[in-house]
C-alpha cells in the first residue's frame, strides 16, 4: 500500500544534516539514513531502498557530492537534489554536468526543501534515469497532486506526503472537471491530469477507457449489466464499445 518517500542525507556538517532530517520527519519524509561521506552514501544505496538523495557538494573525503551525482546517475534510476552554500557559477557549472534534478542554496527554509523535493519527485522520468530538472521550476499552490510513473506503480501527492501506489491498488479513475478522483480500496486521491492523458501512464493490459468519464482496472470488475460494471459496490457507466470488449474478454 503507500508508502512515504524515502530520502537519503549525505551532508558533512552534522547540525546541518539533523536539522534536516527533522524539517523532513516533520513534513513526512521518511529518513534512510544520515551520512557524511561518499563511501557511505555509496554502500547506503547498494543496501537500502532509496526514492531521493539530498547532496552536499563539498563533502568530507576525496570524492565530491558531484562525484556521487555521477555515481547516482549513472546507476541508479532516482533523482537527488544539491544542497550546498557555494552558488557562484563555477560550481554551478559543475554542478549542471551531472544533470541534477534541483539545487538548494544553504541556509534554506523548510518550504523551500519541500518545494525542492516536490518539484524533483514531480518531474523525475522514471525509467530513463533523466529529469527536467528543478533550477527554474516553479511550485504550482493550485495542484492539490501530481505524479511520477515507476515499473509497478505510481507515485501521487496528497498534501505534504508522496504516496507510492500499487498500480494492482487502483480500481478506477473518475474524471472530475480539471481533476482526476483515483480510487483504490481504501482511499481517494486527486490528480491534475486529462484523463486520456493519465491512461497513458497505466498498464495497457489493466486500465481501459470504459466510459468518456472513467478509466476502470479490469481486474476488480464484480460485476456487468447492459449499461453498467461494479467495482467495490460503484456503479459506473460504461459505452457500448467497452461492454462488447469485457464481455468478449470473459467469453474467451
């Protein structure tokens, strides 16, 4: 079921990394762990299930926290973040060559280490180790959620927390004005998204388009009708060309 993000610290200064790490308990981040150099972050990764890095550039041993940027992105498929005090442009320069999804001058509040791990989370292609970036992105008040894709599920923001989502978990999505209402067993949570839009982040062989105002997952279909399914005692409208789909589907 959802999960809070998991995030990495890998900062030198020890005030600086528990302040941190409690700005991030208090929004609802989980914490790995809290390390100060290279090697540990390295093994840290190696072990551990991470969904975002925050990295100090200027770390305590030989290898810089754009050495670990490069490591990250050249083996593992999550975003991280540079927090550092040094924003003259060399470092910035090289900063950007490792291609990092935000960058977090210190001292920094807690709403802007919120709004710098939304936006990373937010942006991050899963699957293709490449995100947009966050240098010049803006936090959008007016989204109450937004989304990244994994292999198996999908990541939603719903207040301050990014939940992760079994895509087995959804049972259907209901288009509601600009907003999506993605219902699983338990929970509701709204997305920003065209609904054709948002089918296509879901698996092909689950997810069908069964009315202009809903996407349904097939395999937590209860029951069918001329004009209707159910799913966990909801009734929803399918058109014609979908009853004629499912019931061809059940047939073979």
């Amino acid at each position: 079921m959802e999960q809070p993000i998991r995030i990495l610290i890998v900062e030198d200064n020890v005030i600086i990394a528990d302040d941190m790490q409690s700005m991030l308990e208090e929004i609802g981040y989980e914490i790995v762990d809290n390390v100060i150099v290279y090697e540990q972050a390295e093994e840290v990764l190696k072990t551990q299930k991470v969904d975002l890095v925050l990295i100090d550039i200027i770390l305590a041993s030989d290898k810089t926290g754009i050495d670990l940027g490069k490591h990250i992105r050249e083996n593992y498929d999550i975003p991280f973040i540079f927090v550092t005090s040094n924003s003259d442009r060399a470092t910035v320069e090289n900063a950007k060559t490792v291609k990092p999804n935000g960058y977090l001058v210190k001292p920094f509040e807690q709403q802007d280490l919120y709004t710098s791990i939304e936006i990373a989370l937010s942006n991050f292609t899963y699957g293709t180790g490449e995100g947009k970036g966050g240098d010049h992105e803006t936090a959008q008040e007016d989204v109450p959620m937004s989304n990244s894709v994994l292999k198996d599920s999908i990541f939603v923001k719903k207040q301050h927390l990014y939940y992760r989502i079994q895509f087995g978990d959804i049972q259907f999505i209901k288009a509601d004005n600009v907003y999506l209402e993605v219902n699983t067993v338990d929970k509701k949570f709204l997305v920003r998204s065209p609904l054709k839009d948002y089918l296509e982040k879901l698996p092909k062989n689950k997810f069908y388009r069964a009315h202009k105002s809903y996407i349904v997952n097939v395999d937590h279909i209860d029951a069918i009708n001329s004009k209707d399914i159910m799913i966990n005692n909801n009734l929803i409208p399918i058109s014609k060309d979908f009853k004629e789909f499912i019931i061809s589907a059940m047939n073979s």
